[in-house]
C-alpha cells in the first residue's frame, strides 16, 4: 500500500504529517537526535513545520521538524519519501537558511552556532548502500576540516551496511517504515519502544486525524487541478498547432486560448480549429 492511500491509524513515521506530530514532543525530538547523532543531546525546543521567509522575494523554507538545543545548536530534520534528485542543493539552501536568520544585525560571524541538516529517506540518496551519509566541508588538498560548525546527514532506510553503524540506528531506520506494535516486540531498544508509544497514542487522537484529513483531500484537490490544468494545456497547445498552420496567431488570441480551462469549450476550438481556413474565421466562430 502506498504511503498516500494509508489511513491515519495505518501511517508509519515516516510520513512527514505523522513525523512532524511525533517529534513535536521535545524529548522525543531529542531522543530520536541522540539516535541519529550517537551522543547526548540537550534539552531542546521544537518548532515542527517551520517556515522561514527571509525576504518576499526569495523562495520560502518550511522545515518538518526545526529544533535548538540549550546550547542554541540548530537541527532541521526532514522525513523524505521521494527522491526527486535535488537533497544535495536542498540540504546547502537549508542550511544558508538557518544561517541567515541566526544572527542579528551587528552581530559577529563567530556568534553563529553548530547547525545539523537531517534527511531521513526511505530510499538510498547516493546509491552505495549506507544507512547514514555524513557530509562536511573539508579541504580536498590535506583533508583539513573547515570547523564551520556545519553538518549534513543523510540517512537510508534501505541501507544495507548493519554491521556497520549502532544496532539502535538500524532498528529506529526500519521503524520509520514499520510502525507496528509487531516491529517493536522484536526490538530491545527502550528508544524505539518510547518512541512507538508516542505514535500510538498520536493515532489515537481524533482532531489530529481529522487535520491529517483535511490535508490529505487539499493535496488531493491541488493534484486535480494540476492535472486538469495539464490537460487544458495539452488541448491548447494542439489547437495553436492547427492555427498556425493558417497563419501567424496573435499574442491576445493565444492568452485567451491558454487561459481557458473550461474542457467542453476547448473541446469545441480544438474542432473548429482543424476546420477553418483562416484565423479571422476562427476568431469569428469561437
């Protein structure tokens, strides 16, 4: 079953939603950091679905679960379902986004605080089979750290190298996937048990249901329209072809043809078009 078609009670954390609702809950935040990091993590606050608009005029950021600890160190951490090729420019535009409004005006670059970009996929992100990419910035002629403070974490629910990271981070990995009471009979780890019951009793709630609801069916609808918007394209586009053919098309009759989203009326042009002997006979029938 695909992660779009579940019921809420059927999610599994990875689902950004589910995710989001669960690490709300600042110790669980900070326990499933201290998984992923391997170290104690203080106590942190968390901002889940944050966005971040430095100007109207650039793009916007709206991070899953945005977190900083006592010591002001920032954690943006992403559950990520589709691998749409771009988490290396992601992660670096993130990043250049929790920089830009730590500081504030008149303050020292030295005040900017460590800061960690966590994707935790539910594919493999660079293909070599790891559960966890950590990437930093280093220099290539002697390997020399740049000590910027900055980390990228790219975790692989698919890994396939067990033996070779922390039994926990395994078993947290393949929770993201299984969240079930069955999964985590199998597993010791009292992180993960803690971490199921907060799911458990999240899927118990009705009103966060209905937003996960609610939510769904906008997304549903946004899909429609694109669709339909896609398809009124495509007829447009066969029409101008026909056009063209008699001529050249002017600039206001192809915003007209372009904006219409009625399917019966472009239905009806894309007919006409294929008949007519000229554009002046169609800007006459249409």
């Amino acid at each position: 079953m695909s992660i779009r078609n579940k019921t809420f009670q059927e999610l599994d954390l990875c689902n950004s939603f589910l995710f989001a609702a669960a690490l709300e809950q600042p110790e669980i935040c900070r326990l499933v950091l201290e998984i992923i990091l391997g170290y104690k993590v203080p106590h942190v606050k968390v901002h889940p679905e944050h966005s971040v608009l430095v100007s109207s005029d650039f793009r916007s950021v709206r991070f899953d679960v945005y977190a900083r600890d006592e010591l002001l160190v920032a954690y943006d951490v992403e559950a990520q379902n589709e691998n749409e090729g771009n988490l290396p420019k992601r992660s670096r535009y993130y990043q250049a986004e929790l920089d830009v409004s730590s500081l504030r005006p008149g303050e020292d670059f030295n005040e900017l605080k460590p800061g960690y970009i966590i994707f935790i996929c539910t594919f493999d992100p660079f293909g070599m089979g790891l559960h966890r990419y950590t990437f930093e910035e280093r220099c290539l002629e002697c390997d020399l750290s740049l000590g910027d403070g900055t980390r990228k974490i790219f975790l692989n629910t698919k890994g396939k190298n067990d033996a070779e990271v922390p039994a926990e981070l395994v078993h947290f990995l393949k929770y993201m996937e299984e969240s079930t009471d069955a999964y985590v009979a199998e597993v010791t780890e009292e992180s993960i048990i803690q971490l199921h019951e907060r799911v458990t009793e999240l899927k118990k709630r009705r009103e966060l249901e209905a937003r996960f609801m609610t939510g769904e069916e906008l997304m549903r609808q946004r899909e429609r329209k694109g669709r339909l918007a896609g398809l009124a394209e495509g007829k447009a586009e066969f029409i101008l072809e026909f056009l063209e053919d008699c001529g050249t098309v002017p600039e206001d009759l192809k915003a007209q043809i372009y904006e219409q989203r009625d399917a019966g009326v472009l239905s009806r042009w894309h007919k006409l078009s294929a008949k007519v002997d000229s554009i002046e006979q169609f800007m006459e029938q249409m």
